[in-house]
C-alpha cells in the first residue's frame, strides 16, 4: 500500500492540452474518486500514475519515492480499464490469474485458484471462469475486469469508471460491494475514476474534481457539496442540478445584497469573503432542495426570503416533483413533495423560500470562484 | 472473507518500490528507435546501391570501360537528344495508362457483377485470384504461346469469328495490344478484389433510400456508388499505375519489346542497355529517369489519396 | 492509412438479455441492387453472361496450358482438344526421362530464396511494424515511406548498381544475394500489413499486461503475438508468393546455383528446338504452389494485395 503523489503534472498530445498542472495526493489506504466529465483528463491522469501515459511535465511519486523512472510493470498498480482490456485469447479464469502468475507475484497454482476463485465469486461471475471472453455481457466483462484488480495485492487500485457499462440494479449493488472492499477488507489506496457524482459521493473519502485537464477542487464529499469552489464544482453535483442567476452586488446600508440583472431577484447575502465588494457582476447558485416551496397558508421564518414567480415547468419524479419556476428573467428549480404541488399547473403563480444563508456566490463565468465563506 | 490480510506477506506482496528497477526516460524514448534499427539497415542496404547507381549516371561506366570518366550531364543530353529515349516514354505511357485504364474499368465492372450474389457469382469468386497468383512472367509464356498462330488456341478463335489474318504479336500495334490485355488477364482480379471490399463495405441506407426513391441504376451508381467507392478505387488505380510504368516481366515475356520498337518501354530499354549491351551508366540514366517519372507520379497521387480518404473518413 | 471498415470485435451478448433477438434474426437487408436484379430477370441474364465472358477469358490461358503440358512431341504444334494426355513432358522437365534436366534445383533454389527472404523480412519487420504501430517517433513516417517506395521504385534501378557490387564481394547467383535483393519485394509488404494488423489492436490490451507485471517483451509475446498470428501467417505466405513469382531479380542476378523456377521456364524457348510442351509443363509446375498457397488466405487477400490500405 502507498499513497500517490501527483505533482504538476502537464500533458499534451498534439496541440490538445489534455492535463494541465494537475496536482493531488492520496493518502495511504484512501480512497479519492476523480470526477469529471468525458474528456475532463481522468483516464490521462489514471494512465499517469500507472506510468502508461509519460508525463511532458511534473511527477508521480509513489508511496514517498518519484515513480517517473519505474516501469508500469514494477510499480505495483492494479488497474481497471474503461474498454476493460481483457485478453480475448484467454478465458474468464486466465484472465484474472494473470497477474497472480506474472513475473512480479508468480503465485503457486493453488493459491491462484483459490484467489480467482474467492474473488469470481464476490463479484458474481463465479460461474463463467471457463468463458471465453467473448461469451460475456458486457456486465459481465466489467466485472472480470474488475476481478483482475481486485484478485492481487497492490500498492494502489486505478479503477476507471468500473461500474459504467453496469445496468442500474447492478450498478447499485455492486457500489456498495465495492465500498465495503474498498473501506473494510483490502483498505488499499484507491483512485476511482467517474463522471457519476452520486457513485462519487458515496464512495469516496476524498472527491478531485477534474475539468479541462485542470483540477478545479479537491475535498470531502461533503466539502465539495457544502463549499464548491467553483459554479463548475457546484453544477457538477446534485440533481436537479444548483439553479445560476447572475447579477450583481450592491451596498445596501452596510450589508451587501444580491440583485440579478433584471432586479426581479433581490436577496441579502450573508458571509461574503473579504475578495467581493460592491458592484460586481457575479452569479448566484440556489440548490433546488434549499429552496422551499410556499404554498400560500402557513407562516414564513423570519430567516427566509421570500422569492415571486410563475410556474414555467413542471416534471414529475415519483414521491417529488421537480418545478422550474421562472422570476423574471431566470429560471431556478425547486424539488418539492408530490402533495404539495397538488393543484399546481403551469403559468400559476408561486411563492419560493430561501435561506440566504444556503445561497452560494460566485464570480460571474463558468469558471467564476466562490466568493462566500 | 478478507482478501489479502490473510495472505502471506513473503509471496503475495511484491517487491517494494524502492527497489524497482528503473529505466531513464531517455532510455524509454529510445525503444522505437532500437525496435526500427534493423529495419534501418536494411533501407541503407538498399539505399546504398541505388545512390551508386545514380552516381553511376554521371559516368560513361560500362563493360567495356571499367574504369570510368566523369562525364556530367552527357548521360541525360545525349538520352533526352535521342529519339529512342522518347519513343520509350510514349510506348511507357501508353502502355501503362490504357493497361491501367482497362484493369480498373473490367476490375469494376467484374467486382460489380459479383456483388450481386448469385450462384454463378459465388463460383467464379473463389477463382477470380487464379491469374493474380500465377507469376507474371509465366502468365506472360502462357499467352505467347496462347497467341502463336501454329500453336495457341486464339487463331482458331479468331478463324471462328472470320478473322482470317491473325498473326498473334507480329504488328507493333496487335503487339502493344496482348501487351495490355495480358497485363489486364493478370491484374483486373486486384482490382476487381479491392473494389469488392469496398462494395461490401459500403452502408446500405443510401441505397435502400435511393431505391425507395425510384433513382435509376446509372444514377445511383454515378451519384453514390462511384463516390463511395472512389477511395477504395483509388488505392487500387495508384498500385496498378505505378506498377504498369515499370512493368518489366510482361512484356519481356510476350514480346521482348518488339517487334521493333513498338513495346519498348524504359524498363526494356534499360535492361537492353544495361544487361544486354552493358552499358550501365545509360541503363541507368533510363532507370532513374523513369525512376523520378514514378516517384513524382506516386507522391501526388498519395497526396490526393489521403485528402480522398481524410474527407471519406469524415475528419 | 486506409479507408477504413470497422473492424472491431462484436461482443456477443448474454444469452439470457438477448434471447429474443437471437431466435428472431433481423432479415438480411437487400441492396437496391438485388432487388432490381429480381424485378429485371433480363438484365440478370446478361449480368450472367457477362461474368461468363470474363471467366472464359481468365481461366482460357489456364487450361490452354494444362492442356499443351500433356501433349506428345508430335501433337504440340496442333490446336486440336482431341489427344492423349501423356505425363511424359512433366517427367522430362523433372529429369527423370531422357535429357533430364536441373529443374529440381531450380524449385528448390525458389523455394530457397522465398523462404529465406520471408524469413528475413519477418525478423527485421516485425519489431518495426510494431514500432511504427505503437511509438510517435521522429522519423516513423520516413522509413515507412520509404520501405513503401522499394515496392514502387523500377528494380532496374537497383538490380544494376547491386549486379556491380554481388560480382565484387561473391553474392552473384548466390542464395543468400538472392535472399537480400527480395527484400525490396517481402519487406514493404510485410512491414506495411503488420503494422495495420498492431494497429487494429487496442493498446490497452499490452497496457494491462504490464500492469499485471509482465515486461513489455513478455506483453509482445504473450498477448500481442498470438493475436496477430494468423494475419502474420497469411502476410508470409503472400510474401512467399509474391517472392516465389519474381522474375526479374533471379533473371538479372543468377546464372545457375540460385536459379529459380520461374527464370528457368525460359529456359525451354531457348535453344535449337524449342519444346513448347515442357514449357507449358515447367509452367504448371511453377505455377502450382503459389496458386495452391493462395487458397488458403482468402480472408486476408485484400488487406495484403492492398498493403493494409484496405481492410476488407
């Protein structure tokens, strides 16, 4: 076991700029999901650390040493590919053993069997080791593939979107087949690559947010969902997804308020950094389940904002709806308890309540940096 | 069921890093080249004769003058002065644009044919090959024999048909002629299997949609066909052309560049020279004369190949 | 390079999600082509005819041979199909009726300097297709070009200059001077086609063997080589053919000990009288093992004649 280092690590092939000072480490027996969007820079970043991808820039170092010299083979990684690599002249059972028998491991044949065995089992493909690979699902190709990392010890697991080509139901069970090895039994350093915030959220100690070959945030999961440090990270998790509304910042007897730029939105914000002032342009983001939806009766806390609009849309998802909501000129959504938006229709006119504590400041691009505490 | 906390640690963990080999980057930057180093010298073996043999044509090397003289440009004024060399370069290009011409057009047409699955079809693709696989120059033999008046069975044909003045290769024109319906026998399947490749390739929603449409069969072959298939064409057009400029075994077969001069080619111009009258500093100077005529006409069709191909490929 | 067909492996699905689609099979989509072919039985008629034509044509040089290869002395000058076959025109050619003659040497000298010129192409091309499959390195596209421009260049060009050289250091009409000019003819092809064939496979596949701890020479020999053996099989016995059917090569740089099979069948229109019956036999007999090699690479014929331009 070891922890990784990932030290300004640039990378271009051609003119594309595929990482760009990419820095992070995972600590020992962590485990850090890299969560990004296809084209984000994460398998780059994976293949970097296995030392299949030759930095142009910057440094891997492994367990305390820099890795930059040591071939893929002696670095002692286990990885799982998105394409899953498995060698289609070999069946289920060789394909797993095969890094028990390499040159590095060479296993007694008993020990091997055993191993494949236990590990085939765990992740339900106990009954095709004598398969050709091209006999399998796809399901079940990511899971021997999955099998082939997790039947050896190793200094650290590079999982590429392990879970992808899994159909729902599987996906969820084996998330959490997958959280308990990872957390309970092996406690080996991970690096879990995912463009599924939710798997992210879940199985993580440790979330890098990756986008242009830039990493935007590392943090906790709940880091990265309570101070996202940028619109980016904030969008990238949650869903509905958080809803922007840009405008500016005003003085308003001392305390700083919100106005969006058609001035239908006007809110306090609270716990601005010292960094944004007076007349800057920036954007707000509302997650949808910090808004309430008032329905007319009951009282409003003192401690809420009230917010007027008209109902623009509306999608049902099961027990909740999702209401789009549209004040003046922005739209912000709302998630809302099916038996409150019973007799809602669209152009209907609503109420919204928000704590603007909750409301999240950033600088007014994609990019744009938080601004609140 | 814990994984690897029962494992011994001697034989389930691996060395650790510290003691990992290490290979310096520039060590790893030198592996392709390490890889393509006999493939290098090999290219140098080859390469080598071939710069001696243009040096060649700057002298006046021959058998009969082993030592030789630097002679400059004599080689090239006095071929670019003599009306042989031309004669050669018009034999050249006829023979090669009209044998290339035709392979393609029955290539197509051959490969067509066949695409349409029937049983007959079926049976003659497996023997398409036989005339590619037989060697040039024996396929050569074959048709002059084929072709002897006293021998082959080609005047009889002829006579059947009322032809009653066949007299096989004997004119410069019927010369040039079998010249390229033998080189077309051999080299129509290449074109023909190519193409195939290329029809089966070819997605079929256009076509259906073509059909749905009412289009006539000239038009869906001029407006989609052609141009689907242009690049896979086009492969095999570049190979035979190249191929046919310096088609040696062929003619050499047939005719040996009779009668006269009518199927004299700047190969079978350079072999006379070279080898039958040695004298290599004139064989070569044909040589790399056509040589660079080659070399110029492969580069833009390469060239216009791979714009073909980038476009078909969608980049 | 290449227009490109998708090549990819199709994962054949689980059984148990795709039973329906398995017992029912989508018909088999029919070109315009086809169709047309079925409403006009007149113009598949002279489609027919047509492909007749044409192989009445390409097989008639063919059995015209076999044909005069088993003609008498007497009945060789005659265009007659009605005679009696007779095999003694093969025994002549292979020396063991009278006036026996080397053409035994010559089919082992062919056989020889094929072989010989495979074997050295593999060896030297297989590590630089695979360099050129795998690495970006300055100079990649340079050796390839030129290995591709020896298939093109006019052999007179080199044969000359080499013919000068083989008299001086003792390879004229020598195996092994055979072996090393044939390289022009095997090593384009065989660099070429490999190199697509490494190409066409995914590099993760080695990238997870070194993950598994294997070196990047046991990755090569364990999960690329014998994934790639049948393309190499049907490269070599193309090249073997194409070597096999040269001319040109033996015809200007042998006189006798490597004198192949196809420069000796001229042997035979040579001379005071010539024998057009044993040339016909000497030409069935050179003929045969390339045809007969041919046969079995059917699948692969398209990718080699176009040197991996097309992958059929």
């Amino acid at each position: 076991m070891a922890t990784i280092d990932v030290r300004s690590v640039r990378k271009t092939f051609g003119k594309l700029v595929a990482l760009d000072d990419v820095s992070f480490s995972v600590n020992d027996g962590e485990f850090f999901c890299l969560l990004g969007p296809s084209g984000a820079g994460k398998t780059t970043t994976l293949k970097s650390i296995a030392g299949l991808v030759q930095p142009d820039s910057g440094e891997v170092w492994l367990g305390g040493q820099d890795a930059g010299d040591i071939e893929p083979n002696h670095r002692n990684l286990a990885m799982c590919f998105e394409s899953y690599a498995l060698y289609p002249q070999h069946n289920v059972f060789d394909n797993m053993a095969s890094p028990l028998r390499s040159p590095v491991l060479r296993l007694p044949d008993a020990e091997v069997r055993e191993r494949v065995g236990r590990t085939a089992e765990m992740l339900g493909v106990g009954h095709l080791l004598d398969r050709g690979v091209d006999q399998l699902s796809n399901g079940q190709r990511q899971r021997v593939a999955l099998g082939r990392v997790l039947v050896r010890p190793a200094n650290a697991y590079l999982l590429d979107e392990p879970l992808a080509h899994l159909d729902a139901k599987l996906r969820t069970s084996m998330r959490a087949e997958l959280k308990r090895i990872a957390h309970g039994e092996l406690n080996t350093t991970t690096v879990y690559v995912t463009h599924d915030y939710v798997e992210a959220l879940s199985l993580a100690d440790r979330i890098g947010v990756i986008k242009d070959g830039r990493i935007l945030q590392v943090g906790t999961p709940q880091q990265v969902w309570d101070t996202p440090e940028t619109a980016f990270v904030a969008q990238a998790f949650g869903k509905p997804r958080i809803s922007f509304v840009s405008g500016g910042l005003v003085s308003d007897n001392g305390t700083i308020r919100f106005i969006s730029s058609d001035g239908a939105i006007t809110i306090p914000v609270p716990g601005l950094d010292t960094g944004a002032a007076a007349g800057e342009s920036v954007r707000i983001g509302i997650r949808p389940r910090d808004l309430v939806l008032h329905t007319g009766a009951g009282d409003q806390p003192a401690s809420h904002e009230r917010l007027d609009g008209v109902v623009y849309v509306l999608e049902h998802l099961g027990r909740q709806t999702e209401v789009t909501v549209r004040i003046g000129e922005s739209l912000v959504s709302v998630v809302a308890p099916r038996g409150d938006v019973g007799g809602l229709a669209v152009d209907d006119k609503v109420s919204l309540l928000l704590d603007p504590a909750t409301v999240h400041v950033f600088g007014d691009s994609d990019d744009g940096r938080r601004l609140t505490r | 069921m814990p994984l690897t906390a029962e494992a011994p640690p001697d034989r389930a963990s691996p060395a650790p890093l510290a003691d990992a080999p290490r290979v310096s980057r520039r060590r790893k930057a030198l592996r392709p080249y390490l890889l393509s180093v006999p493939a290098v010298l090999l290219c140098a073996g080859i390469l080598y004769p071939f710069f001696l043999g243009v040096s060649y044509t700057f002298f006046d090397f021959s058998a009969a003058n082993p030592q030789p003289d630097v002679v400059g440009f004599d080689n090239f004024s006095t071929l670019l002065g003599s009306d042989a060399f031309w004669t050669s370069v018009r034999v050249t290009l006829v023979f090669a644009l009209s044998a290339t011409v035709l392979e393609t057009v029955l290539g197509l047409g051959v490969a067509l044919l066949l695409n349409r699955s029937s049983l007959i079809g079926k049976l003659f693709e497996r023997v398409l090959i036989v005339p590619l696989m037989v060697a040039p120059i024996l396929a050569a033999i074959m048709w002059k024999l084929l072709l002897l008046p006293e021998v082959g069975w080609v005047r009889p044909i002829a006579n059947f048909f009322g032809v009653s003045n066949y007299n096989g290769t004997d004119s410069p024109v019927m010369a040039m002629v079998w010249a390229v319906v033998v080189d077309a026998w051999i080299f129509t399947p290449f074109v023909a299997i190519i193409a195939l490749a290329g029809l089966r390739s070819l997605p079929k929603s256009p076509f259906e949609a073509a059909s749905v449409d009412g289009a006539s069969w000239w038009l869906t072959f001029r407006k989609l066909t052609l141009p689907m298939l242009w690049p896979y064409l086009l492969v095999a057009v570049i190979f035979r052309l190249m191929d046919n400029l310096k088609m040696f075994d062929v003619i050499f077969g047939l005719t040996s560049g009779g009668p006269g001069d009518s199927t004299t080619t700047l190969q079978i111009s350079a072999y006379l020279e070279a080898i039958s009258y040695a004298r290599y500093s004139r064989g070569l100077t044909y040589m790399f004369l056509l040589w660079a005529l080659v070399f110029v006409i492969s580069m833009i069709l390469v060239k216009y190949l791979r714009r073909i191909q980038d476009r078909a490929a969608g980049v | 390079m290449g227009p490109t067909t998708e090549t990819t492996t199709e994962p054949v699905v689980d059984p148990a999600t795709s039973a329906p689609a398995r017992t029912k099979p989508p018909a088999p989509p029919t070109t315009a082509n086809q169709r047309r072919a079925q409403r006009g039985s007149a113009a598949g008629l002279l489609a027919n005819l047509a492909l007749i034509l044409y192989f009445a044509f390409s097989l008639l040089p063919v059995l015209f041979i076999v044909a005069l290869s088993l003609k008498t002395n007497a009945e060789q000058t005659t265009t007659y199909l009605w005679f009696t076959p007779t095999l003694e025109n093969y025994q002549t050619v292979l020396g063991l009726g009278d006036g026996g003659s080397s053409y035994v040497r010559f089919f082992f000298a062919s056989l020889a300097t094929s072989t010989g010129a495979v074997l050295v192409s593999l060896l030297i091309g297989i590590p630089a297709a695979y360099a050129a499959a795998r690495y970006r390195f300055k100079g990649s596209e340079d050796l390839m070009f030129t290995l591709l421009s020896f298939r093109f260049a006019p052999e007179l060009v080199v044969i000359i200059p080499l013919g000068v050289i083989y008299q001086q250091i003792g390879l004229y009409d020598t195996i092994f001077g055979m072996v090393w000019v044939l390289q022009l003819v095997t090593m384009p092809l065989v660099v070429w086609i490999l190199r697509s064939f490494f190409q066409d496979l995914p590099a993760e596949l080695e990238e997870a063997a070194l993950l598994d701890g294997y070196t990047r020479r046991q990755a090569f020999l364990k999960i690329v080589l014998p994934l790639v053996r049948p393309g190499i099989a049907a490269v070599c016995l193309l090249a073997f053919i194409f070597a096999w059917n040269n001319f040109i090569f033996p015809f200007t740089l042998t006189s006798g000990d490597a004198q192949t099979v196809t420069v000796s069948s001229l042997a035979f229109l040579g001379g005071n009288q010539v024998r057009f019956n044993l040339v016909a036999a000497g030409a069935v007999m050179a003929v045969l093992p390339p045809l007969v090699l041919a046969l079995c690479i059917q699948r692969y014929l398209v990718r080699g004649l176009s040197f991996g331009a097309v992958k059929g």
